[in-house]
C-alpha cells in the first residue's frame, strides 16, 4: 500500500505502447460528479429538491451496490439539461465547474495524471458518468482522451435522454475501453494497459488490464486487491 502517487507506476517495458486508464469519481475527484451534479441542479431550482434529492440518492446507492440500471438512471439524471436546453445548461456546467469541481481537485491525482504522460503514456478517464458532465472534467485534469456514457441526440440535435452505444459502465467498460484499442489499431496483446479504481464495479476492467490498481478502494475493493496482491493507492 502507498500514498505516493509516484510510486504507483509500474516500470515500464521499453518500446511497449502504455496506456494509464482512471476512472474519474472518488479515483481522480474526492467525490461522485454525477451526484454532485444532480445536488447543483437542485441548488438551482432546477427540479422539486425533495423528490430529486430522495432518487438521487436512491440511484447512488444502487450504484455503490453494484445494482444500478444505468439507463434508467441517465434518463433521470438528464430530464434537467433536457428541460433547460443546451446553453442554460453548459452556463450551469461552467458554474459548476468553478464552485464546486475545480475546489475539489487534488494535488496528488493532478501530479499522477502528470507523471503518466511526462513517461509518454496514453492517458484516458473511463467512467461511467455521462459525457456532459465529465467532459469539462477531464479538461479541468489536463486529459484529453474521455471515455464516458455518450447521450442519444434526435434528428434536431437534442438529447432524448436515451444512452448512444453501449455505456462505460460495469463490463461496458471493457467494450469501450477495446473499441478505443481497435479505432486506433491496437489490441490487448500488444498494448500495456494500467488502471486506476475505487469501484468493485470496475472489477472487470481491473481483471482485464496489466497493471490494476485499486485507487481509495471502497471496502469490497480492497479486499479483492489484498488477497489478489494487486497494488492499494491512497491517492486522497
């Protein structure tokens, strides 16, 4: 176990391409931007506070339990951007960003982050929050490779509160995270893959890459990476 974001990157191999997956919430960011999100929104008379607050927190807790419908929880968590329209919402977002985000951002996931690419490592955030919310984020951490849950759009452009693809969630995203690979002519065999979580929902992208590391793991985590000797980060 260690709090040196330093120490958490593995030697290398020379010549082998090395790609650091994160995921972003409670990995990257002390907190769950999705849920932070919602709160904001509640702040902002944007939906009925009370009823809001009980499902948010109801979905949050289907999250941390391994048993989330995401689609049904994507279309909740966007009825509010899809009332407001685009530019209320980025407005809002850009709110966000500067009152509750960029406060939380610490210094050791930023100097991890850093590390990472000075190596020359393909960066990428994976999460399992849609791509409104996090995109800015991952800007915000200095990463520009986000792979997130892409929200459906109708003919006019709007979102219809439907999921477009397969969702970065669970073993979602290990589909994701190999589309990447194939869009860039890569594969599993010829890349070296690292990956941060805190998430036992995570579990089978962290089974997949070369290198998984369990990053401020929940309880259930932490125990899978000490009996699997995986390496335990206390990046917060």
């Amino acid at each position: 176990m260690t709090s040196d974001p330093g120490a958490a990157c593995e030697v290398k191999g020379v010549g082998v391409r090395r790609i650091a997956l994160f995921d972003l919430d409670h990995t990257l960011i002390p907190f769950d931007s999705d849920y932070e999100w919602g709160e904001f929104t509640i702040a902002l008379g944007w939906c009925d506070g009370q009823e809001f607050k009980r499902r948010n927190t109801e979905f949050f807790a289907q999250y941390q339990a391994g048993t989330l419908d995401i689609h049904a929880y994507v279309r909740f968590a966007t009825q509010a951007i899809r009332e407001q329209g685009a530019i209320n919402s980025i407005a809002a977002h850009a709110r966000f960003m500067r009152e509750i985000v960029q406060k939380g951002l610490q210094d050791s996931a930023l100097a991890l982050v850093r590390r990472h690419q000075d190596a020359g490592d393909e960066v990428v955030i994976v999460t399992a929050t849609n791509e409104f919310v996090t995109r800015p984020i991952a800007a915000a951490l200095g990463v520009g490779e986000l792979i997130a849950v892409e929200l459906e759009r109708d003919a006019d452009g709007q979102l219809t509160g439907a999921i477009q693809g397969t969702p970065s969630f669970r073993e979602g995203k290990v589909v994701r995270v190999q589309q990447w690979l194939a869009d860039r002519g890569w594969d599993w065999d010829t890349v070296e893959t690292t990956f941060y979580s805190d998430s036992l929902n995570d579990l089978a992208l962290l089974e997949k890459v070369t290198h998984p590391v369990a990053t401020n793991p929940d309880e259930r985590l932490r125990a899978i990476a000490a009996g699997r000797g995986w390496r335990i980060l206390e990046l917060f």
